[in-house]
C-alpha cells in the first residue's frame, strides 16, 4: 500500500519520537490489513526526521508495517 501519508502521527520531541494512531479514513478503512505479514504501507510519517534518527524510526515503523518516506522540513 502506497500513499502520501502513513496512518499514524509521527512527532519528534528533542531525542524522543512519539507515534500516535492517525485518524484519517484510509487509515480506519484498512487497519485490519496492518497486521497482515505481507502487507507493508509506505509513505510520509508526518514530520521531518533528522538523518542521524531516520534508522531508528525507520525500525520503529516496521514493527508495524510500515515504511517511511522521509522528506526535509523545506520538503514538507
């Protein structure tokens, strides 16, 4: 699955990622397909993530299938 966000809200506090449910109706539409093993969702995980962190969240993310795009904050 491919769109312009994920279905979850990514903020970066500091050294600390917080990641949170989104609430869009693509993301409520397909939340039972996200637990599916071979069902990876890409796209923008909603905020720039500084390149020395984006293999951190970029883990993250996939313990719940998802694959972030990332983009610098004059990008977004």
């Amino acid at each position: 699955m491919a769109s312009n966000r994920l279905p979850v809200s990514l903020k970066m506090r500091g050294d600390q990622v917080e990641c949170a449910p989104s609430s869009g109706g693509l993301a409520s539409a397909l939340s039972g397909f996200r637990s599916a093993a071979d069902f990876v969702w890409v796209g923008w995980p909603g905020c720039a993530v500084p390149r020395e962190r984006q293999g951190d969240v970029a883990s993250l993310l996939a313990e719940q299938h998802l694959a972030p795009v990332f983009v610098t904050r004059n990008e977004e």
